[in-house]
C-alpha cells in the first residue's frame, strides 16, 4: 500500500472549511482528474476520475464523519483506497486541514507513477487548488452536519 499524508492552513474559519468538504459533487472543481462524485444517501458516494489516461470508477463509503473534525472513507469496489481528513482550528479564521491516504496503485502505469511522485504532487495540488476555491469564494457552498460511525448514520441535523 502507497500512503501520502499532507496539510495545508485554510484562511476560513473550522466550520466553513468544514462545511465545504463535506460537498463530495463540487470536488472536480478543485482535483484534478476527478471527473464527476455522485453522493447516494448520506455515506455513499461514486467516483468517476481520470487516472493514468483511463477513466476509472469505484464506489467508496464514509465509515466516519464527525463535524468540525474528520470524515474517512475507505472503498468498497474498484482500487483499494482508504483515508481520512481532519480538520484543526489555527485561530477564529483559520483552519489546517490534513489529509491521509492509503492506496494500492494498479497496473504499470498507477506503480510508475506513484514512484515518480505524481500522486502525492496531485493530492498537493488538490490541496491547494481547496484553498483558493473556499478562500475565493469567501463561503461554503453548502454543509452536512450529520455524523456517521461504524458506517451507520447517527445524526441527520443537516440544519445546524
């Protein structure tokens, strides 16, 4: 398994950062490859991307998501992958979020390229690519609050 861990500090405040990574169907306006995610209910999700110059699918499912701290997902069909993302306050209006990820690369191309370093260099990039999109913006997009775990939905206030 190949694994990657970074952070980059959000100048937005915890819940807004917060908020706005829990809108799974904006991602491929800030990762690079990702074509398309459709959410299915609160903790499923479908991904579509570009990798290696093939157009993969896999669905993925949130095992655990609590507001203002984590979501980590882990797949349940295509490539293994699993991570999480956690979300640290720096202050009234700033936020570090760090992101770890676990994946097994496939094929030559996916192993050459995770040798190389283009992987982790995306995920950096999307990183990045993040925090101009929240800090651009001035505002979330949107926000789930609910929590899940062990997979099971356990608070649905979507409102608060």
């Amino acid at each position: 398994m190949a694994h990657i861990e970074k952070s980059i500090t959000v100048n937005a405040p915890l819940r807004a950062v917060y908020n706005q990574w829990t809108q799974f169907e904006e991602f491929p306006r800030f990762m690079e490859g990702v074509k398309r995610v459709d959410q299915k209910g609160d903790k499923k999700l479908h991904w579509v991307a570009e990798i290696g110059g093939n157009t993969e699918e896999w669905d993925a499912v949130i095992v655990d998501q609590v507001p203002d701290q984590r979501i980590s997902w882990k797949n349940t069909t295509g490539a293994t992958n699993t991570g999480i993302v956690s979300f640290q306050p720096k202050g009234p209006s700033a936020t570090t979020v760090t992101l770890r990820l676990e994946y097994e690369p496939e094929g030559v191309v996916e192993n050459v390229g995770t040798a190389l370093g283009f992987v982790d260099r995306r995920v950096d990039g999307d990183l990045h690519r993040f925090k101009e999109f929240i800090e651009a913006r001035g505002h979330e997009t949107g926000g789930w609050r609910g929590e899940i775990h062990n997979q099971q939905v356990e608070d649905r206030s979507a409102s608060q």
